[in-house]
C-alpha cells in the first residue's frame, strides 16, 4: 500500500461516481467541480509517492497526467464550443505521448517481445483500421486528427506491450490494463460521436477511463518501487 492511497482511492471513486452522475443527469455545476477533480487527485497520489525517486520518469507521467487534466476541462465544454472537441484530442494526444515515452523508461534491457513475436502488433492495428472503418463516412475535416490520434493511442498500447519482461509482472499488467482501458474509453468517445449514440454512454466512458488512468499510475508507481531509474 502505498502512501496516502487509501484515501486518495475513496476521493477518486466518489470523484468518478458523482462524474458519472453529472454527465448522465446534466448537471453542470458538479461536472466543473468533480472532473476536474480526478485526475489532480491521481496526480497528487503519484508525486507524494514517487517525489524522493531520482530520474526523469516521475516528471515524464506529471506530465501525461497534466495533459489528460486538460483534456477533461477542454471536453466538459465541447457541446457549448464544439472546437474544444478538438483541444481535448490535442491534449489527450500529449498524454498518450508523454505514457508512451514513460513505457519506455524500463527496468532490464534486453529484446523486445514485440521483436521476439511481431504478430502481437496485429490485434492493435487491426482494432485501429475498425474503428476508423466505422466512424470514417462521419469524420469530414476530422479524419486526419483522428487517424493520428488513433495511431498514437496503439503505439502507447504496445509500448505497454513492449514493458514485458523489462519491469516486475506486476507493474506491467496493471500498466497494460490501464492502457487497454484508456484505449477503449477514447473509443467508446469516437463511436458515440461519428458513429452512433451509445446508451448510458458516460459510465461507460468515465468509468474505463477513470479506472485506466489509476492502473497506469499505480503500475508505474510500482515499477518505480521495485526500481528506481536512474536520468
């Protein structure tokens, strides 16, 4: 257990709940209050328990997490500001970004399990060309930030592939359930944008993201525990 994380556990859930909440019943006051409340309660949680560790890893996913704490005030108001949809893409592109270059930041070095068994990168491709089949004929002037968003969001999948056998197995499944996770959340966001309304569509989206955010930060919280990684 790590510090602080049983209450910082608590306030995220509640957090998420009353997030959920909002979205569903349209209740903006407590949208402005409590999403923008998730991801500073991670970002506090993982800097009281990574701050006495040396090199550039900790600084790498405050980082991802400030881009994503962004990306959730941009997205609270793309129904009044439909270009804030697209600010929201940038800065969770960032955050995808600065997790994809914390996944390379491993324990061993040694080959890669995506070099050892290259048809591991087949799925995550083969996910990335369906969701764009389903949601091109809708996309118009997005489809280019959405193929490179959708690009970046597989590449920081596999990276979290790629940590196999490099950091403690359990760092890297509670890594790479969070960026399955997170994956699937951004999906669930482009399905019920360009291709059609997805029911309950806020509990499915908060909650995947939410609870991918939080295994990622534990998993590397765990990795760094384990080992310390020198800048």
């Amino acid at each position: 257990m790590f510090k602080s994380e049983q209450v910082c556990v608590a306030l995220y859930v509640v957090c998420t709940f009353v997030s959920i909440v909002a979205a569903i019943g349209k209740l903006d006051v407590l949208t402005y209050i409590f999403k923008p409340s998730l991801m500073l309660i991670l970002m506090y949680f993982f800097w009281t328990n990574a701050q006495s560790s040396k090199g550039q890893l900790k600084y790498i996913l405050m980082i991802a997490l400030f881009f994503a704490w962004l990306g959730d005030i941009f997205l609270m108001f793309q129904l009044s500001h439909p270009q804030m949809f697209l600010f929201g893409l940038g800065a969770f592109l960032l955050t995808h970004i600065f997790y994809l270059f914390a996944f390379t930041r491993t324990n061993k070095n040694g080959q890669s399990v995506l070099i050892q068994h290259p048809y591991l990168i087949l799925p995550f491709v083969g996910y990335a060309l369906g969701l764009l089949y389903l949601i091109q004929d809708k996309l118009g002037d997005m489809l280019l930030p959405v193929v490179v968003y959708a690009s970046v969001i597989c590449l920081m999948a596999l990276f979290a592939v790629k940590r196999y056998g490099k950091v403690n197995s359990q760092s890297f499944q509670l890594v790479l359930f969070g960026a399955l996770l997170f994956m699937l959340s951004d999906s669930l966001i482009a399905l019920n944008k360009f291709h059609q309304p997805i029911h309950w569509s806020a509990l499915w989206i908060l909650s995947t993201y939410c609870l991918g955010q939080y295994l990622i930060v534990k998993g590397i919280l765990t990795q760094m525990q384990d080992y310390f990684i020198e800048s």
